[in-house]
C-alpha cells in the first residue's frame, strides 16, 4: 500500500528539544495611525515650548537708565553697530590701501634721540685694528727680555718678538729700543682673544726690499753685491737684507767660481719673486744690460746676422744680439727668409724696442721702405739710402718714446 509524500512529511518528526528550535522572524508592522499620531505629539510639545518662550520675553520688561541721555543711547547703539561691522570685516583678507593711516603708529629716529656722529665714533673704537698685511706706525711703551711692546692705537698694544726686531742678530736690543720710540711696523698676526697683535720690524724691511729689487729689476737698472758664500751651483750675496743667487752659468768666468767669494761683482736682475723668495742675478746680463742702456728707439744699426730662425733674425749688435721679426722685415709679401737676407750679411735696421728687463732688442726694416715690398725688390738701394730714411722716421720714435 504507497504512501503519499504529503502524509510522509507530516509524519516527520524533529529531534531534539524544541527550546533549540530557531523561532520564526517576527515582522514589526507599523500602521499609518501610529505614525501620525506620535507626529501630532512632537509638534504639539515644539509649539507649547516656543509658547513659554514668547511668555518669557513679554514677562522682562526693559530697564529705564537713569542719567543717559537719548543722545549717548543712540551714541552706544553707533558703537555696537560698529563694533559688528568690525567682526564682520575680521573675516574679509586684510588690505594695507585700505587702512586708515591716522591711527598707525610710527617711530622716527628723532625719537630715539640719535646721534649719527656718536654712532661711528662707537664703531670705530670697537673696530680691531691691525689686519695681517697691515703697515702701522707705534709707539714703544715696555721693553722685555723676550720682545717689546708697540701702542699701536688699539684697545691692546701689539706685541714685537725680540727676533723680528730687524735683520740679523740685535746685540744692543735695549740700547736700539728706548721707551717713546717712534717705529713702523708691519702685522704679522691678527689680534687674540686680549685683542693684542703680533707686529713685526723686520717684516717690513724684506717687504719693502722686494718692492725695491722689483722696481729695479723692471727698469733694467745694474746693482754691485759682495759675494759672501759660494756652492756646487753659484754664488750667494746679500741684497738689500734679501739672499741673491748667481749661477754659474751667468758669470762671465765660471770655472773657478768660489774664488769670488768677498769680491764685488756687478750684476743684473734675472728673476724676481717675491712669493716664492726667489732672486736671481747674472753678471753676463749686466753686460748686455751695459750695452743696451746707450742704444735709443728708433736708432739706426748696423749689425750681422748671426742665425736665421723660422720667426725672423738675430742680430749680433757688437755683445748684444737683436730679433728682426718676421712681422718688422718688410710691408710686402714674402715666401722665405732667406730671399731677403743671409747668414753672415751685414745689415742696417732701425731699434724699434728696448726691453731692460728682459735684456731684448727688437728691430724693423719695413719702416725703411718708401714702398711697400721695396726691401724685396731692390734691397741694395734701402740699405744705402737708410740713414735718410731713418731720419724720417725720428718722429714717430720720439712720440713713442713720450708715451712709455
């Protein structure tokens, strides 16, 4: 006999305890009344609140201000309208064209009572004085074993180490330096933490040596040292408190060098450096430098072509040697050297620069042609008529020579 699926479910019968049986989802169902009845109530209570509040402000009556006039009623009604407008403008950005310029506030220098005059003078007393470098004149107001000290017109007075008193060694130290002297010193070091500077004598002597040997030197001038040492490479001298070096290659007799030592010897500046302390002299450029002294710009020469370089000639000037540069020989065209002149040819030019220092000559053909190109074509004819020429040229020279 079947059995229908209908009467098998319902027969079906759930384990366990029916508290662990989920319980069906209650369904909360609001109806319309509900809802408008709970509106009516919250309207009802905002209307009795804003109807005690009314009550409220009907039941304060305004104060009656004894002693103020209608006049400064209405003036404290102006200022609170102000002041609002204040707040209000608190929030717009702010505009310095716009700012009433009677109520800023400015502070002249009157105000301060300043003195202009007072204010550098408090400058210059707080000023260091003495800057590494620096040539200052003092003072001597104390003497000690070890150096002196020097007024130098600072807040401190700069201190002279007993070596850097002069050149060489000092033996009457006390006797040469007397309180009251009068010196000139230069800076050495800058002012300590006292405020005190080093200066020094002796610093400014080999300073100002240099200067002189330099300006010597730039002028081509010839000095006399005595020669007081000698070693494998030269002689040595003293010059001006400044060691001078001779090598021997510049000596005009070198084989028997040392054997000058405590003679005089005359002598041209080679180098001069006075970063590196470097001073050296020649006895063969003082003789150049003897010949060149008695020559002139714009002199006419004669002289023979001792060799031919790919820049011009050198010309031997009886001692002396000149250059005829390539660019001085003629205003024309030229394919080589050697179609001008030849070694051994003698010559005549005209000296166009003197150069001491250096110990050169420079000299100039092409201002001897009355054509450009003449010096190629007829030579012969240019070197005969040259001391005409030259005179022809005597002007230019002497306006060159106002101008140096």
């Amino acid at each position: 006999m079947g059995v229908s699926d209908k009467s098998a479910q319902n027969n079906i019968q759930p384990k366990g305890n029916k508290k662990d049986l989920k319980k069906p989802l209650q369904v909360l169902h609001i109806s319309k009344k509900d809802t408008q009845k709970k509106s009516q109530e919250t309207q009802a209570k905002t209307n009795n609140s804003q109807e005690e509040t009314k009550n409220k402000n009907i039941a304060i009556k305004p104060q009656i201000l004894e002693g103020e006039s209608a006049n400064e009623i209405e003036s404290n009604y102006e200022n609170i309208k102000a002041f609002d407008s204040s707040q209000h403008d608190l929030n717009k950005p702010l505009n310095s064209s716009e700012q009433n310029t009677e109520f800023q506030l400015e502070r002249t220098v009157d105000e301060f009572d300043f003195d202009e005059n007072a204010f550098l003078e408090a400058l210059n007393e707080n000023e260091p004085v003495g800057s590494t470098g620096e040539t200052i004149s003092g003072k001597v107001i104390a003497i000690e074993s070890d150096g002196l000290y020097v007024d130098i017109g600072g807040k401190a007075p700069g201190f002279m180490p007993k070596k850097e008193c002069g050149l060489g060694v000092i033996t009457n130290f006390k006797e040469k330096f007397t309180k009251g002297l009068e010196i000139e010193v230069l800076v050495i070091k800058e002012q300590n933490a006292d405020g005190m500077v080093t200066v020094s004598a002796r610093a400014l002597i080999l300073r100002q040596s240099w200067e002189k040997v330099s300006s010597s030197a730039k002028n081509g001038e010839i000095i006399h040292v005595l020669i007081n040492g000698f070693n494998r490479g030269g002689l040595t001298c003293d010059v001006d408190g400044l060691r001078g070096f001779i090598p021997r290659s510049q000596l005009e007799d070198g084989q028997d060098h040392q054997s000058f030592v405590g003679k005089t010897l005359k002598v041209a500046f080679l180098e001069v450096n006075p970063e590196t302390r470097k001073l050296v002299l020649s006895q063969k450029k003082a003789s150049l430098v003897s010949k060149l002294s008695g020559l002139k710009l714009g002199q006419l020469i004669e002289g023979e072509v001792l060799a031919i370089k790919p820049y011009g000639f050198f010309i031997d000037l009886g001692g002396a040697s000149g250059l005829l540069h390539q660019s001085s020989l003629t205003n024309g065209s030229i394919r080589s050297l050697r179609e001008i002149f030849k070694e051994g040819e003698t010559i005549k030019a005209l000296i166009s620069e003197i150069d001491l220092e250096k110990g050169r000559i420079g000299l100039n053909t092409a201002l001897l042609e009355n054509s450009a190109g003449e010096l190629i074509v007829d030579k012969q004819k240019v070197m005969q008529e040259a001391r005409e020429r030259a005179l022809k040229t005597k002007s230019l020279f002497d306006k060159k020579e106002q101008d140096r």
